[in-house]
C-alpha cells in the first residue's frame, strides 16, 4: 500500500523540519497549538500527507462531522501533514509537520515520516512536546530538551535549557528523534512542562514558551508579541480563578513551594529540574482540592475565547474523503 501522498514537490533549501504530534506527547494542546500558531503565520502549502487508515483506532482518534453552509455535513478525517514554507529572510526553507499520534504500526509510520523528509533533503528537525508536571501556572514555564549532536546540545544550553535525564515510556516524538539520529540527520525536541490541574485546557502560555524558545533557538527572528501577551492575560485568568479558592490557593503555595526548594536546593541542580519531567502524571502533592469545579470554571473561560477567535485557530484543511 502506498502512504505517502504527495500534493507538492517545490525545490526546498535545506529545509528544518518543525514537528508536533496531538495526544501523549501534547499535554494541554500545547505542542500542536503552536505548530498551528507557526501555519497561522506563515500560510504554507500542503507537501505531503500520510495515509491515516492503518495508523489509527477510529474509536481513539474519531472523525467529525461538519456543517457547511450550515446544510450539508460532511465527514472530516484526522490527518497527518507535511506543510512547506519558503523563508526568504531566513538561509534554509521550513517544513512544518501536524499530526495526531498513530495508535498502529509505529515503525512503519516512522519509515514513512522520515522517506518524506529525506525526499525533500531535511537538514534537521525540531520536535515540540509537552508533559503534565506538578509545577503552578505562576511561574515561567519549565522547558527541557534533547539532542542528537553536540551542536544542537551546545545551541540548548546557551538558551539555559536543561537536558532531560527521563527514561521511561516514550511516544512517537521519542521514536522519531531516534529514527533521526540512526540515519545522522540532526535531530533535537524541546519539551515544556504544563500544570497538570489545567491539562484539560489548551494552555496558550505553554505554547508561548514553546515558540519563544524555538525562536531563539532557530533564529526565526517572529515576533510573538500578540501570543506573548495572550500568555499574560491567560496567566492572570488563572490566577483569578485560583484566588476565589482558598483550598485551590494553598495548593498552588505548595507547589510554588516546592519548586522554591528544588531552585535553592544544594544537591545536583540538573536533577532536580529534571525531577519535574520524569513523568506525564503528578506525584507527591495530593489531590487538587476543587480541581472539578476550578477546570470548569477555566474551560468555560476559554471556551467562550476560542468562541471570539482569540486563540487556538483551527487551520483549514478539511476534505473530502
């Protein structure tokens, strides 16, 4: 069977490939909300896409049902994509890739991705990703990273980010970054830790330090202004919202606390920071008092600004099948 389906195949500069997959590697939608942050921007055209029918459990990753014209419906499938973006202020091209995580056949998928990116001669990758943390929604957001080669380890500490240590359960950014460094194309993710009692929402604060990070990181020279002061203004909701809870108040304390202690802690600092990271689940704080109705309460907020277009675009890539 073939996959891969080419729409696209313009001539590229040493294109970076800049990745994000939905689901396990994404906590509070933050990963893939800004690689819809970088589409929104920059207005690629479609290069490629990978076949989704052996890849997905339709009853884990379902299909929607749209209106049109508000008559006729019709069925819009998840998809995996390849976006091309020619940069001319910039010394290489932009291949930008959105996707759900595959539930099937994770080696055949990865052999897939990387034909597409070895056809258009890739020069590098960056995965995105974030993990649900015990750290509060007050603080700068925790970012770790990883990489293949010395270049990009060097490029990851003079931005400060910590190299992660985790070992444990990996998802499809793991797979790919190693299908990567096995074929020597340079290959790094930069993960940012999301506070696991807003994981139900898609946290635009998250995803402003992902793409403020991956700015400086590729030199991409954005300006992120607009998203950086949405983070501001999300930061205060939230804080809002906390401060009508006692109860939920003295668990952010505690985690601001914690964190506290870890920054002026006299063991080995880089394990401690990599404390946070070691798991997509929190542990050691108890149960979030009034976790239920302080999500909702953040949910609804949200929901009614993704109502008024304030953030979170979807981008417009439906088809028929």
């Amino acid at each position: 069977m073939e996959y891969i389906h080419y729409h696209n195949e313009p001539e590229l500069r040493d294109p970076v490939v800049i990745a994000a997959f939905g689901g396990w590697n994404d906590a509070a939608d933050a990963a893939t909300t800004a690689i819809k942050f970088l589409i929104d921007r920059w207005k690629p055209i479609k290069l490629a896409e990978i076949d989704i029918e052996d890849f997905f459990v339709f009853t884990e990753t379902r299909p929607t049902i749209k209106y049109i014209d508000g008559i006729q419906r019709t069925i819009v499938w998840p998809s995996c994509q390849f976006l091309a973006y020619k940069a001319p202020d910039l010394s290489h091209d932009i291949i930008l890739y959105l996707g759900a995580e595959p539930q099937l056949k994770w080696k055949t998928f990865s052999k897939c991705f990387l034909e597409v990116c070895k056809k258009f001669h890739a020069s590098e990758i960056i995965l995105l990703g974030a993990l649900l943390a015990d750290v509060p929604h007050s603080i700068a957001v925790p970012i770790t990273g990883t990489a293949s080669t010395v270049d990009m380890k060097e490029r990851l500490k003079e931005m400060d980010i910590h190299n992660s240590r985790y070992e444990g359960p990996t998802g499809m950014v793991g797979v790919i970054q190693d299908g990567f460094r096995r074929v020597a194309i340079p290959a790094a993710s930069i993960w940012a830790a999301a506070p696991h009692y807003l994981a139900a929402t898609p946290n635009i604060k998250v995803t402003s330090a992902l793409l403020t990070y991956l700015n400086t990181f590729m030199s991409f020279g954005l300006d992120l202004s607009d998203i950086q002061l949405d983070a501001i203004r999300f930061e205060e909701q939230i804080s809002t919202l906390v401060a009508k809870d006692p109860e939920a108040s003295a668990y952010v304390r505690k985690l601001e606390e914690q964190i506290s202690e870890a920054v002026h802690s006299d063991d080995d600092d880089d394990e401690e920071e990599d404390s946070f990271f070691n798991a997509d689940r929190s542990t050691g704080t108890g149960p979030l008092p009034s976790a239920e109705s302080l999500i909702q309460g953040v949910e609804e907020l949200l929901r009614k600004q993704r109502e008024n277009g304030e953030q979170n675009k979807p981008i417009d890539d439906e088809e028929d099948e």
